[in-house]
C-alpha cells in the first residue's frame, strides 16, 4: 500500500516523490512505501495551515474541541483494526497496541474537555476600576516531529492540545511508522477537520525535518526522539528563536529496597525492562538493589525472564515482540558486547535470535547483565532495547546516587513498604516521573510527561502541561475609569 502526505485536506495523488519500503519487523514482509517528501511539500503544507489556521483561531475553542470528541469516537470505533496495524508496522505486542489506542483516545477526550476550560487566571489590579486577566492565545502553525515507539499515543500528545488551543499544524511521523499517521490522516477527514488544520508530510529528518525547523511560519517544534537529534533541533530552532519542546532519552531504573515486596519487584522489573522489548523513553534498564536482597532478586528475575514468550505480537501468546529494524538489533548487540568488554556478569540472553521462526524479523534475548558498575557505559547510555543491568548498593542513599548519576532524567520507581523512605526517594529523585511500587513505564495522560537534564528542556507532553507548549500567554487590562490611570507612577 502506498502511503500519501496529507496537505490541505487533500491526498496529495500525483506526488512523484521516492518512496521507501515500510517493513512488518516481526518478519521482514513489506506492508508499503512511504514518500520521502521534500521542501516543496513542507511549504505547501505550511501556506496551507496558516491559511487555515486564522479560522480555526477564531472558532470558539468548545467548537474545535466537538472535532477531538469525534475523533475520540472514531478511534473507539477502529480501535481493533488501528491496534493491528499499530503492531504490524512496529512489532509491539497487540495488546500493548490497544493500550497504546487507548492511550490516544483518553488524550483525544481529555484535550476535548479542555475546550471548556482552557484556563486563564483573573485578578486583581492595583488601581481602582481596572480589570485584570490573562489568557492562553494559540501561536499559530506548530510542527510536531514524533518518533516509531509510540506512533499514535505521542502524536496525539501534541496534535490534541495544538488543536484544541487554535493552531494548526504540521506533522512529520517517523518513517518507520507511517500507517499510524495515515490512519489519523483518514479520520481527520472523516470528522471533516476544517482543511489545512491537520497536515501530515511524510520524510526524512534531514530533508523534511529541517525544513519544518527552519520555517520561518512554523512558530513551534515539539519533538520526540533521540538526544542527538534533538540537540540539532534545539540548535537550529534557536537560530530562528523558535519554541523548541524536546523530549528525548532515558536511563531509567528501578530501586529495590531491603524491605521491598520481591515479587512485586519483579513483576514491575519485567514489565517495565522487557515490555515493548525494551523500546520505550520509559523503559527500565537499571535495577539498582540493595545488598541484602540482591542474591533473591536476581534469581527470580532470571527464572521469570526465561519464561517470557518472544515472537510475534500479533500472537496473544507473545510477551516480547521483535525491535524495530537491523539497525536496532545492531545498536543492542554493541551494547552487549560492550558490557561483557566491561566486566559485568551476563546472566541471561545476550543474544540476536536469527534461527528459525525469527530469521525473518528482529528479535534480541532478553538481557539481564549483573554486576554491574553504576559508572559503566551499558549503565550510562540509553539502549532502547531488552536490556537491563543490575547494580548492588548499600543504602538509600547510594541507591539515589546511583539513580541520579546518568545524564538522563526520565522516569525511575522504588519498591519499598517504608513511608519514610518512599518520601526520601520521591524527593530526591531527579527524574520527572516517578513510581512508587510500581515500574518504570505506564504514565497516564492528564499528568505532564517529560524529564530532567539530558532527557528535555524543560517543557512537557500530555496533562495540562502540554498547553504551556501550544499557547502564548496573554495578559489584558481593562480599565473603566473613564481616566488616565498610570501604573506605577509614585506621586
Ligand atoms: C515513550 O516511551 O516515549 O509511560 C512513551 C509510558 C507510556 C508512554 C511511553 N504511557 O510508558
């Protein structure tokens, strides 16, 4: 099938653009091609959301958001079909999929709401018959870069509150996942989305993304993705003194304390390291325990590993599905390789899967490295993959020095029956989410999502943080005096 941009409301039909092959990565089949668009259809796309987007912010924000409500049904309606979709184009098990659907239809709901609220603040002004208030004002055509791991749930992050706040926008999904973004292409026609609101440009970084960075019309990028290529798009947009939202990578850990629930421990350890194979922002990759129970955690963890189902995540059956492409696979084996280089101990997996049935996809063991130095490369760098490393540690202190040693600040959890150290470690934590007796991933969507140092700069998807990102604040003074009244003018 053969994936078009969507420009202007319209497919755009006679494009004679390359293509790319999108591949199934549970086995190798070719489900489409994708257009590697270029420029000219990222300027079309732009003069067509700013055309558009003078309308749509001028329609009352109850009226944009009936359009999010339709959405949402839309999405309830073709949920099954979406979420096999979903894990054909990127391997996630089908239901993680449907989480992931669901994920994006609580957004569409939640953002739909805010068309009743969009809160502003009034209060008092200083003088005398003066009115003060400040509103959230939309900024105009924003452009939203988003990653493979999660084609549906983050775009909708940023496209629902962009929307519901009166921009339109441009979006470039990752190239790996483009039937997710054509699925949205489709029901935004179908809801009868004005034209031009919504635009959908399919392409490389390189080509497309940079012209989104660099367009003097698009007042807003927010990205998910790599640190690396998110420090360009900082970089760039800074140039052109743009609003950059970025979120990027995590090293996520779980700590296990001496008084933890064990079993508990390992159910959230496994879910969180080995759920959608590791490919999460979220995903754990640390287990940083303490001393004395380091021997019992480490062996059940390995017994529970080793009965994980790999294949594909179509089949209910699968509890780990296959990474996204050669390249993954290849990024993960050199980390492994690199922790046996570095002394730590490999407990269990450690390898490619390439015999039968899984020649045909990507599939990695999953990985469980044990003593492990918090200081090592496979326990400072993000691996986006079903690999974990364990680091033993004396205290809780050391437990939150570990933790706060990586130069990511994402997600990071604690298993203890401790109130007193449950609130040591929720606040001293440097990540910008945290779980107590819990895993490392499953952030719900009316809560802001984002991280610390390397993981961000300082914005956040979803909850109502998002909006932050999407409005310009306007402050308005009223005043009825029926005088010139100046502020701050001692007399
Ligand atoms: C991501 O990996 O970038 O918190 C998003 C979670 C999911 C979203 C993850 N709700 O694990």
């Amino acid at each position: 099938m053969e994936i078009k941009n969507f420009i202007g409301g319209r497919w755009a039909d006679k494009q004679k653009l390359q293509t790319m092959p999108v591949m199934n990565p549970a086995n190798g089949e070719q489900l489409g091609t994708v257009p590697l668009s270029t420029k000219v259809e990222v300027d079309e796309a732009v003069q067509q959301a700013k055309n558009a987007q003078k309308e749509w912010a001028l329609t009352p924000a109850p009226k944009r958001a009936d359009y999010l409500y339709e959405i949402a049904f839309k999405l309830k309606e073709k949920k099954e079909h979406l979420a096999q979709t979903l894990t054909r184009e990127m391997g996630k098990v089908i239901e993680e999929a449907r989480g992931e659907v669901q994920e994006g239809i609580d957004m569409a709901l939640y953002m739909a709401a805010e068309g009743r609220r969009l809160f502003g603040e009034t209060v008092p002004s200083e003088l005398a018959n003066k009115f003060a208030m400040s509103v959230r004002a939309p900024i105009g055509v924003v452009g939203l870069i988003t990653p493979w791991n999660f084609p549906i749930a983050i775009a909708t992050w940023k496209a629902f509150p962009a929307l519901v706040a009166g921009n339109t926008f441009i979006w470039k999904p990752s190239n790996e996942t483009p039937f997710m973004a054509y699925e949205m292409a489709k029901i935004f026609e179908e809801v009868g989305l004005p034209k031009g609101v919504a635009n959908i440009v399919f392409g490389t970084g390189p080509t497309i993304g940079t012209a989104m960075v660099e367009h003097p019309d698009i007042r807003v990028i927010s990205f998910t993705g790599s640190t690396s290529t998110g420090s360009k798009v900082a970089e760039l947009g800074g140039r052109h003194l743009k609003k950059i939202s970025l979120e990027m990578g995590g090293k996520n850990a779980v700590i296990v304390m001496e008084d933890a629930d064990i079993e508990l421990a390992v159910e959230g350890i496994l879910w969180s390291a080995f759920g959608t194979a590791g490919q999460r922002c979220t995903a754990c990759s640390r287990v940083i325990v303490h001393k004395d129970v380091k021997e019992v955690l480490q062996q059940k963890l390995l017994a529970a590993t080793t009965t994980l189902t790999i294949g594909d995540g179509l089949d209910p059956a699968t509890k780990v599905g296959p990474v996204i492409n050669r390249a993954a696979l290849e990024k993960i084996n050199h980390y492994v390789q690199l922790g046996r280089q570095e002394g730590a101990t490999l407990l269990t997996g450690g390898r490619i899967l390439s015999e039968a049935p899984f020649d045909k996809g990507f599939y990695f063991e999953p990985t469980i490295f044990t003593d492990v130095h918090a200081e090592m490369i496979i326990a400072q760098e993000e691996i986006f993959g079903p690999v974990i490393s364990i680091i033993e540690v004396a205290d809780l202190d050391e437990a939150i020095e570990v933790n706060n040693s990586v130069k990511f600040g994402l997600s990071s959890s604690i298993f203890s029956q401790d109130v007193n150290t449950i609130f040591k470690a929720q606040a001293r934590l440097d990540t910008g989410i945290v779980y107590v007796n819990a895993g490392t991933t499953g952030a719900e969507i009316h809560l802001p999502f984002g991280g610390t140092k390397g993981t961000g700069n300082g914005h956040r998807d979803s909850g109502q943080a998002a909006l932050d990102v999407y409005t310009e604040w306007k402050s308005i003074y009223v005043d009825y005096s029926g005088k010139l009244q100046r502020a701050q003018i001692d007399t």
